[in-house]
C-alpha cells in the first residue's frame, strides 16, 4: 500500500467528521498533498511516515512533540 | 510403508493425485516434500514438527538397510520445481546417510542439502553454495508466509485456521494484504495519547494551588489508575476464558450431534447384524432340510417312472401267466371231475340232497336199500361220490399249481409300492422348485443384510475416526457439555461484574481528574490542551480506522471463502449457510456457518467443518489481489476428504483444480471407490494432472515382515 | 414278504475307488453319527448323512440312465451295512423294484427254483444293484472332472444331477 492509500484510508473514517475535523466527504479521494492546514491530518502523516520508514518509538514521539509542542 | 529403491513421480499442471489406501505411504509422501525443504517432518502422535536430528533413523528404510551389501545407506528426496516465466528449473536435494555398525544402523546427526540450478534447455545445473542465496531461492520457491496454507497435512486443517491464537487471523489477512502497518499506527497513537496524557496531567499537578489536595488527590488517582490496570487484565483474562469455554461448548455440541449419531449407527448395525445372523441360519437350516427331502420327499426317484413301468410290465406278465395257468387248471380239472362224475353216477346231479347223502355217510348206511355201508368200503365210496366236491376240486387245484416258492404277495407289494411311489414323483419338480424359491428369498434376504452390515459398519468406524467420539466419550458428552456450560456461565458473570467495576473506576477517575482540574490556578496551555485532544482523538482513530480495514479484508476472505464453500456444495440440496468469520469474547475469529439471518447454525457435522476450513484457507491464498499465488505455487495435502462423502470428494476436486494452477492431492477415498475414482478420472470439470496409485508389493497380512517391504508406483493416466 | 426280506440280508459293496469321494460328500464317517451338528457339517460340502444315502443316490442315478458297470473280479471293494437298514426303506423297496424290473429274471420261474437257485438268483440281484450303483459313481466322477467347481461351488449340485 501507498503512503497515500493508507492515508486515505483513516481520512474516509466516520469519526473525523463526528469529531468536527472534516467535512462530509471531503476526505474521500484526498491526496498526500491535500488538507495540510489541518493538525489532524499531519498528525496522521508523521505516524504513516514514521511506521513506513521503521522510526523508533522514541524517535516518533519525539517528531510528534516537535511538531505539536510549544515551548 | 516403505519407499526403499528409487521411486519417481512426475507432476504436471491440473491437479495432481496419488491415491493410495490408509498405511499405504501418503503421509510419508508428504513428510518428503517437506522434510526435503526444510529439514524437518511432523509427528502427528506429538502433534509437533521435527528436526532431522530428533527423528533420524526412523526416516531410513528397513528394507534398504537390510538389504545393503556394503554397510552405507543413503535416503533422499529429490523435488524440481519449475520457474515457468523464467523457463529454469530449481532442484532441492536433501540427503541422509547412514551406516551399519554390527547389528546397529545409525544415521548421520544431519541431513546434506543440495541445491542446484539449471536452464532447462542448457541442462546444465550450476550447485548454488552461498546460504543465503540457498535461503532466497527455498522462499522464491514456496515463500514463508504462504506456506502453512499451501502445504498442509488433514491433520492440521485444525490448527491452521484455528485463528484461536490472537495472531493468526491476523497472520492470514496480513497474507491478503497488510494489516498490520494498521497495528502500527495504532500502537503510535497509543503510545502519542498516552504520553500527551501524562504531559497534560504533570502539567495540572504543576499548576494546582493546593498542593496537599493534589497530593491527596494524586495518591487516590494513582490508586484508581492501578486498579483500572488490574481490572482490565481480569477482563481480558475474563473473555479469554469465556472465549475457549464457548469454543469448546460448540465442539461438544457438534460432537454431540456425531454422538447421537454413533450412537443410532450403533444400534443399528447391532439390529442388523442380528438380523442377518438370524437369516443365515435359517438359510443354514433349510439347506439341510433340502438334502433331507432327498429321500423323505422322494426328490431322488425323480425320473425313474419308467422303472415302475418296466416292473410292472414283467409283474403283469407273471399275474398273467399265473392267471392263465390257474384257470387252465381249474378247466381241466372241472373237466377231469366232471366225467368222473358222469362215468360214476346213475342219478342226476345233487340227488339226493348233499345233506341226505351227508347223513347216510355218517350213519355208515345207504338209505335208499338200507344196506350198511361202513366208511372206506365200497359201498360207502359210491354214496360218497355223490357229493360235489368243490373243496376237492381246490385242493387238487392248489396241488397242481403248487410251486416251490410262492413269491406272490412279495411282488404285488413291489408293484403297489411302486404305483404309489409314482405318485410322489409326479410332483417332485414342483415341490423341488418351490423349496428352492424358499431358499432362494432367503439366499437374498442374507445378501441384502450383508450389504447394509456392511455399509452401516463403514460408516459406523467412518464417523468413530473422523469425530474422535469413542462409544465411552459418547456417553460422557452431555455432562461435559453441562460441565462446560456451568464455567461459561461463571466467567460471564465474572466478566459483568469487572466491565461494571471498570465502567465505575473510570467514572472516578473523571471525577478525579475534574477536581485536580478544580485546584488548577490560571490556564492549562492551549496548545497542551489541544495537543491532548488531538493526539487522543487520533487514538481513537487509529483503532477505528484499523477495524474498519480489518473488518473489509474479513469481508473479502469471507466472500472468497464463500465461493469455493459453494462450489463445493454445488449439487448438494441440503446445503445451507454462509461461512462468516465471527469474532469470539477471546477476541479472536472463528470461521462459523450462518443461515439467512446471521444466526450460527449449531450441531454441524465433522465434515462440514472441514470444508468450511479448507475453503477458508483457500481464501486466504486466492483472494489475494492482484497476486498470482495460486498459479505460482503449488497447493499440497492429503485433506481428509473422507469425512465429506462422495459427492463432496468430487466437488472439493473441481474447485481446488479451478482454483490452483496445480496441486498435489493425497487420496484414500479413491483407493477402494471405484466408481468416484472413474469420475475422478473422466468429469471434464476437473482439471487433471497425473493421477498415481501406490500399493504395497506384498499383501497385509505378510507386513509384518519390514525387511520385504516395497512400494508399487502406478500411472493411471 | 419272505424274498424281500432275504435280499434285504445282503451287504452291498462299493469299489475302494470310490470310497474317497463318498467320504467327501458324507458326513458320517463310520457310525458316528450325532457328533456334528448338522450345520456345522454342511459347511463343509457334505450333502448325505450317512454313506448308504449316496450310495441309493447312485443306484438310482443308473438305474434312471440304464448305466451299469461289471465290477471284475478281483477288484477292491468295501462292504457296508445290509439293505435292510437302509432309510427310508420306501426307497430301498423302490429300488429293489427297479432291480427286479431291470433284471432278467423270470418272476414265474423263479418261483419254481430250487432253494439253492433262489438264492443264486438274489446273489445276482445284488450284484446288479452294485453294477447300477458303480454306473451311478462314474457319472458323478465324470461330472467332476468335467466341471471341478460343479459340487465344490454349487450348494443344489446333487439336486441339479437329478437333471442330468
């Protein structure tokens, strides 16, 4: 599978409209590209990214902290 | 069974068969592919996989070692497989060597594995030494993670799609596609949420003004959280428990049905085979009796009427000659007398009366002169004569035709015995026939009973092996059922109480939570509090999302395993249900049959299960998207086709040759059925490869002997 | 009855070549009789209880076919029990008939021989009988070897030979 097809795959889910993140039927056919103002969806990117590449654990935590810490 | 010698078989594409009868070598066949691959053959006692080092000697023939002159014997299976895109061949060799030593033989520790590579237009083979490139071939050849559902034995149908183990669904739909890039992720957002969440809670700690309520508070939490931790181990182990107690409750309930089945075959075959032996000796009996009417019924004269006849033709002649004779006599005499009596009397005849004549002789006096007459005079003689003598005339009749014997009375009961005996052999032919109709019923009655003793004890030891129900476990099986039920009961209501408790501590740990939130002067960060948020949102994605692709890819193997299931059945009327993947409290997925309304159908019988595994694991390969696995390898198994009648044996060969570009069948079920294995040989529907038959060389009964043992390899096609 | 009963005194004799195959099919084998039960002995393809039962079978059977065969001089033979306690004595009676009709012996000068005579002429009944009887012995041997499996697989053999 492409990093693109999972992507995707977690995006069509019920949940991220139920939670307000997306519309209905925008995550439908979206592209790695697409929806990159949402935190959401770049959330979802580094776990793809990071379990693809065989990221740690640690290291994984830590991108994620970069990305969403803020101080 | 013993394969000593060299032995060959040659495979081709279609579906390839070697049918041979139980005992007779299938499953050593098996253990070669195996064991040539990868080193090791399965104890179906132990019910585990073994290395050449553990099982050594037992892997080299008695007969070869027997025979061998010089003190070496060498074992080895040799398999070709072809590379048709890339037109070479790939031949994997494993040897084993042994040696005698006195009366000992004993084997190498170690098996030697030869690989070798050759074009096949070159036929030059090049030995492949490096490992690993002996390891990238053996995986190219047959790759890892399709195996157990390609080469597999009956006995492990079982245990390959037992998915009793929490990975091994898992194992099979990562074989369909990759899941477990899904577990990955989710095992991410677990550690994310979890750690955001104690980020978010050190940082209200750190925030709070009342440290001393904090700590307070912290301390009950901690509590809390520990037994949460607690209570969500107990509930696993809850559904665990439950999980393998309903699994084994439905085995039992299954067996049960088989049960009562043995049971019914049971008593039947003991009333028939009553009933035959009754038959039999009635049959006994009125062979006897046959013999016996030989001569009570006079059957033995039969035909002999012309003796009668030829008898009494001479008796009649005599009766006739005696007659005759008599009556001559009798004229003459009469004759001779009658002139006596006109030569010696005056007087006519009867004067005087007898009774006058009668009384002068007695009174020695003639009456009319008066004149004495004493008796033996002369006198008296005339009066004498007088009287008509008929007795006289007897004597001298019976004196004339005296004989020396008189056989008379002795004849004339030869004759009459035998007009009566004539009698009876007029009607011996329709009493012989009638009797031999009798026989004859019965002579039927007896086969007819046989047949069925026979067919009813077949499948009396059909249903005791398959089902692995003696008549003892039959007996025991509904208070292991209750027993079984009692625990299920029991964990299920362990597992109530803890969801409840856990439903509860979590509630306090909100509260918790809300009152350290309470203590919190100022504002938690935002970005901490969305950072929270989103991180445990993603959580909760992660898990939803991997259901729902777990779900799609159960869905696809489902429909897959549907289809072969149906084609299986195909002709089958009392065929029902949809094969649905269903998941158990152990969390784990069982491969189920459900009727229209998703309702499990209960008391299915030992081979419906394993056409609903077989078809499952032939899902696992075939539904694979966009893979050619089952034209590049090949499927090998001696599936346990029995247990499905015949009408199943054939259809699981039409969907196997449908689904497998080739395959490698072991078969007993077309050993002895001659009529299935003709189909097997002629339905246009299967696609046949080569079909093989391997008997032993020496009969049953002389097996005991291992030295003389040999297999016979025959092509049928 | 006193010429029957006479001839009834006499211990017919069959030849010793013979006396194998009678055994086969006969289940008494020399006045054991109730020892088998008669199941038992059915088993093991023995039609006739007792050794006079085949031995009227055979005389009939020549008799039937007008197949008699001289015993010459010399030959081995072996004697068994009087006709007299042959059973049923219906068919003993009957075949004693079949020999008189066979015979040629003049019903009515047999009644004008001398004693001496009369018992020639019985010897010669007798001798008749076992003729009749051999003739009946050699179907049956010639059936078997032209048909081994004729009394080895056939349960009605003998009812069937009633045919021949």
């Amino acid at each position: 599978m492409t990093r693109e097809q999972i992507l995707r795959l977690y995006l069509e889910d019920e949940l991220l409209v139920q939670k307000g993140y997306l519309k209905e039927g925008e995550g439908v056919d979206a592209k790695w590209a697409d929806h990159r103002n949402k935190k959401i969806v770049e959330v979802i990117k580094f776990a793809i990214e990071g379990v693809i590449n065989g990221d740690s654990q640690t290291m994984m935590t830590r991108k994620i902290n970069q990305f969403l810490d803020k101080d | 069974m013993c394969y000593a010698g060299e032995n060959r078989f040659d495979f081709t594409e279609g579906m390839n068969v070697i049918i041979g009868d139980n005992g007779y070598g299938k499953s050593k066949l098996y253990d070669a592919f195996y064991w040539a691959m990868y080193d090791e053959c399965y104890d179906t006692n132990e019910k585990e996989w073994k290395k050449t080092r553990l099982i050594g000697n037992s892997l080299i023939s008695d007969k070869a070692v027997f025979e061998s002159s010089d003190s070496l014997v060498r074992a080895s299976v040799k398999l070709t497989f072809k590379d048709i895109a890339k037109d070479c061949q790939y031949i994997v060799e494993r040897i084993l060597t042994g040696q005698k030593k006195g009366q000992e033989f004993i084997t190498d520790t170690d098996s030697v594995e030869e690989i070798t590579y050759r074009q096949i237009a070159g036929m030059t083979g090049k030995l492949i030494t490096s490992p690993d490139e002996v390891d990238r071939i053996k995986k190219k050849v047959l790759p890892d993670n399709i195996r157990p559902y390609m080469w597999f034995q009956g006995e492990q149908v079982e245990s390959i799609i037992d998915f009793g183990e929490r990975d091994s669904l898992t194992q099979a739909i990562n074989v369909l596609s990759n899941i477990s890039r899904f577990d990955e992720i989710s095992e991410v957002a677990d550690a994310w949420g979890e750690s955001a969440s104690d980020q978010y809670h050190r940082k209200v700690k750190s925030l709070s003004t009342d440290k001393d309520s904090s700590d307070r508070l912290e301390g009950e939490r901690n509590k809390i959280v520990e037994r949460i931790t607690l209570l969500e181990k107990d509930l696993r182990q809850y559904k665990d428990n439950l999980g393998t107690a309903e699994e084994e409750t439905d085995k039992l309930v299954n067996k049960q049905e088989e049960a009562i089945q043995i049971r019914e075959l049971d008593v039947r075959r003991k009333g028939l085979e009553q009933q035959l032996t009754q038959t039999v000796e009635e049959e006994q009996f009125e062979r006897v009796d046959l013999y016996q009417k030989m001569f009570s019924r006079r059957w033995v004269l039969k035909g002999s009427a012309d003796l009668v006849k030829a008898y009494n033709g001479k008796f009649s002649a005599y009766n006739d000659i005696k007659i005759t004779k008599r009556a001559e006599a009798k004229a003459r005499i009469e004759a001779e007398n009658n002139i006596i009596k006109k030569l010696q009397t005056r007087l006519p005849v009867n004067v005087p009366e007898p009774h006058n004549v009668e009384k002068m002789l007695r009174l020695e006096r003639c009456l009319v002169c008066n004149r004495e007459a004493e008796e033996g005079s002369e006198a008296w003689e005339a009066i004498r004569q007088l009287l008509s003598e008929p007795d006289n005339d007897l004597q001298e009749l019976e004196k004339e035709l005296a004989t020396n014997h008189n056989f008379e009375s002795d004849f004339r009961r030869l004759s009459q015995h035998g007009y009566a005996m004539e009698q009876d052999i007029h009607r011996v032919d329709a009493d012989i026939k009638s009797a031999l109709r009798r026989l004859n019923r019965l002579d039927k009655r007896r086969r007819s009973l046989a047949d069925d003793v026979e067919k009813v004890n077949n499948d009396y030891a059909n249903l005791v092996t398959e089902s692995a129900i003696d008549g003892e476990r039959a007996k025991r099986l509904l208070s292991e059922l209750q027993a079984k039920n009692e625990f299920a009961n029991r964990f299920r209501a362990n597992l109530t109480r803890a969801e409840i408790e856990l439903e509860r501590k979590q509630k306090e740990l909100e509260e918790i939570d809300a009152k350290l939130g309470d203590l919190v002067k100022g504002e938690l960060p935002a970005w901490l509090e969305e950072k929270k948020k989103l991180l445990m949102d993603f959580r909760d994605l992660a898990q939803s999302t991997r259901e729902r692709v777990f779900d799609k890819l159960v869905k696809q193997l489902e429909d897959e395993a549907n289809k072969h299931y149906r084609q299986m059945m195909q002709g089958n009327l009392s065929a029902q249900g949809i094969i649905k993947l269903m998941e158990s409290s152990k969390g784990n997925y069982m491969p189920r049959l459900v009727d229209g309304e998703g309702n499990p159908l209960m008391q299915l019988n030992t081979g419906n299960i394993i056409l609903i595994k077989l078809s499952t694991i032939m899902a696992i390969i075939s539904a694979r998207q966009g893979s050619r696995d089952t034209d590049l390898y090949t499927l090998i198994t001696d599936a346990p086709m029995s247990v499905f009648g015949e009408d199943y044996t054939i259809g699981f060969c039409k969907t196997v040759s449908s689904v497998y570009r080739q395959s490698i069948i072991m078969s007993k079920e077309f050993y002895k059925n001659e009529t299935l294995r003709r189909q097997l040989l002629t339905d246009s529907e299967i696609n046949l490869g080569k079909v093989y038959m391997i008997t032993p060389s020496i009969a049953e009964s002389e097996r005991s002997n291992r030295n003389s043992l040999s297999t016979n390899i025959k092509a049928l096609n | 009855m006193e010429l029957i009963k006479r001839l009834k005194e006499r211990e017919p004799e069959y030849l010793e070549r013979y006396h194998e195959m009678i055994l086969s099919f006969t289940m008494e084998q020399g006045g054991k009789l109730g020892t088998a039960t008669e199941s038992a002995s059915w088993e093991q393809g023995k039609y006739f209880t007792r050794r006079y039962e085949i031995y009227m079978y055979a005389a009939l059977l020549g008799l039937k076919k007008d197949y008699r065969i001289e015993i010459p001089r010399g030959t081995d033979k072996r004697k068994f029990i009087k006709i007299g306690s042959w059973q049923p004595s219906e068919i003993a009676d009957y075949i004693i008939m079949g020999l008189f009709a066979k015979s040629d012996i003049d019903l009515k000068t047999l009644e004008d021989m001398e004693e001496d005579e009369v018992e020639k002429e019985l010897t010669k009944l007798r001798s008749l009988l076992e003729e009749y009887a051999n003739g009946g012995f050699d179907l049956i041997r010639a059936k078997k070897e032209e048909d081994p499996a004729f009394f080895s697989e056939n349960e009605n053999c003998f009812l069937d030979l009633l045919d021949h």
